[in-house]
C-alpha cells in the first residue's frame, strides 16, 4: 500500500474517471493497424477534468511517466510521448475516447529525453496531421536522432538503450515546429503558452494552458510519485540527469512559472500536483541541498558517484520520513534507487563543469 492517502487520486475519483485497467481480448495475428490500437490493453488513466487526461506509459513501473492529453472541442494535444513501447497504448487511448488520430494537432515535447520523447516519430506516423512541436534545440535530435542515442547509451549501454526505449524513429523535418519563448498554440480555441525553462535540460520548455491555469512541466519542476502522498500532500524533488543540468537556471525557471500563479502543475513524473508554494519551497532547498552534497564528495570516479549516492539517499530518506511516509525502506529505495543513480551521475557531470577555483 501506498504511505498515507492520495490525494491526488481521490480528487480524481470524485470526478467520475477513476484510474481503471481495461483488459481487451487480442486480435488475431495480422489485424489491421486500427483494429490492434483499438483492442490492445488500455494503459491507466486519471481523468482531471478540463479536458486533461493523463496516460500511463509503462515505463519501468506503473505511476512513472505519463503522456498528457489536452482535449478541446474536437482537437487534442499529446504532451511527451514516453517511448516506441508506449505508442501502442496511447493509439488504444484514443481510440476509446473516440478521436480520430487526424484530430490530434499537435505533439508538445517538454524536451527531448527518452523517456519523454523517444516515441515521438513512430507516434507521428500514426498521426497523419499533426506537427510535433519542441524546444529550438530539440529539432535536430528528432530530425536525426543518432547523436542523442550516443549519448543515451553511454549512460544506459547499448543493450539496456534498445530495450528500455525501442526504435528511435526520425520525424521528418517539415513536420517539426520549434517553440520559440513565449509562442503561443490555438487548440480548438484554447490557448497554449510555451515557455523556455531551462535548468533539467537546455531543451525543455513549459507549457502553460489557459483553461486549466496549469503548467504541463516536464522535469522542470522535479518528480513527484503517488507512493509518496501522504496526509501532508505531496512529496517532491528536483530531478538533475546528465548532461545539462544547471541549478541556477533551474532555480530562475520554477521561479518563473511560479510567477504565473498556476493552480496546479501536470508532471510527466507523475501526474497533477497542487499546494504549489510548499512543493516550489521544497525544490529551491532540495536543489541547494543536492548541489551542497555534490560538493562535499571527495574523490573522482566511481568513489566520489558512490559518495554522491549515499548523501541523496541519506537526504531524501531523511525528508520522507519528516514527510510522514511509512512506507518499508525496501520500498522506498525501489521507488528512488533510479533516480538516485541518475542525480548522482547528473550532479558529477555538473562538478566537473563547474570546479570551484
Ligand atoms: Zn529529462
């Protein structure tokens, strides 16, 4: 059982959509493409009201990444698109809630990780209209996706890489739009602001929809996990991967979506999360935390990583327990080991870079 009460998954009940696996009986062998999208197992979903419905990619374990879709009089918006493995189900989404894939204008990527954007172009083949639209220094990467594959697999090896994210298809380039600061979308008459966030990556942006008074963030605004709802709300903190993370601008970005004074944020990492001031406060500290931690690492290679490692665990454990999460240590650690590793290799990344003189 999840520690404490989900508060984010009783709003969502309250609203008549609750989370729900459907299990479909399979087609047979060599059924049309449509027919497969329409019978295949349904990912979770969470409706949110105002057209926003958020999708379980699968990635790694349930409640890990999701694909947000924006629904507005007839027209949809994809927000990430997790990996190739995740295109199968999203088809199936839509399919059930009977949108036609020609419906769909736009495929808004808060930046071009894997995990967010690696299905991106096989997606986009199965959506005829739509034009996918990314940071300015993400359209290369789509356009030839070959040199953001080195660098996955020089984190992840080549095997894990093709296992974790499967094909990494090109998105022809005409179909790609860059999302300059401040570009604004029309989806059916609503109103979508893109905004340039760097600090996680220098590839992301946020976007800002004007019905819900939401920010779709990405990573920019750090990784909440359902498991870790407790009667005090959400637990947060900042996710900082290699290769780009920046702490200063990631610091000026929550800050400038804060200034907007959005009632709820929609993270790819997981879902909708509210009591906003709490969960900015809790992020300014946890990045001065994670940075301070860094460092204090003595050392180089993997001595100074398993350094950084151990004061992550250390502080993350330290703040759920404060939190009041009474989950097992087995299951908190399963729940954080991944990211641990990350932020720790992210983190000697930015040391390197950034020696103190
Ligand atoms: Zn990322």
């Amino acid at each position: 059982m999840p520690c404490g009460c989900a508060t984010e998954m009783r709003s969502v009940r309250r609203q008549g959509s609750p989370h729900r696996t459907v299990h479909a009986i399979m087609p047979a062998a060599g059924a049309p493409a449509h027919i497969r999208a329409r019978t295949m197992p349904l990912p979770q979903l969470a409706d949110y009201g105002d057209g926003i419905i958020a999708v379980d990619t699968g990635y790694c374990r349930p409640g890990l990444a999701a694909i947000h879709l924006l629904l507005e009089n007839g027209r949809v918006a994809v927000v990430d698109t997790g990996t190739a493995h995740s295109v199968d189900g999203l088809m199936a989404v839509l399919a059930q809630q009977h949108i036609d894939p020609d419906h769909v204008d736009y495929v808004i990527l808060t930046h071009v990780h894997l995990d967010h954007a690696g299905g991106a172009g096989e997606l986009m083949r199965r959506l005829p209209q739509a034009r996918t639209v990314v940071h300015p220094r993400g359209v290369r990467h789509l356009a030839d996706p070959s040199k953001l594959l080195e660098g996955v697999k020089a984190v992840y090896g080549a095997d894990e890489t093709s296992r974790r994210f499967g094909p990494v298809v090109p998105i022809p380039a005409e179909r790609i739009m860059p999302a300059e600061d401040r570009m604004r979308l029309d989806l059916g008459g609503r109103e979508l602001l893109l905004l340039d966030t760097p600090g996680h990556a220098r590839h992301h942006l946020c976007i800002h929809d004007a019905r819900s008074n939401a920010f779709f963030t990405g990573d920019t605004f750090g990784l909440s996990y359902r498991e870790f709802d407790t009667a005090r709300g959400e637990f947060i903190f900042p996710t900082t991967t290699p290769v780009q993370f920046d702490p200063d601008a990631m610091h000026r970005s929550i800050d400038r979506l804060m200034q907007m004074d959005p009632g709820h944020m929609f993270l790819t990492h997981y879902g909708r999360v509210g009591n906003l001031d709490r969960l900015a406060g809790d992020l300014h500290d946890c990045i001065d935390a994670f940075t301070a931690i860094a460092r204090q690492a003595s050392g180089t290679g993997a001595h100074r990583h398993r350094l950084i490692r151990e004061g992550l665990q250390h502080m993350l454990l330290e703040r759920l327990a404060g939190h009041g999460c009474h989950l097992g240590l087995e299951r908190k650690l399963e729940l954080l080991d991944m990211d641990i590793e990350l932020n720790a290799q992210g983190l000697g990344i930015w040391l390197d870079s950034h020696p103190l003189r």
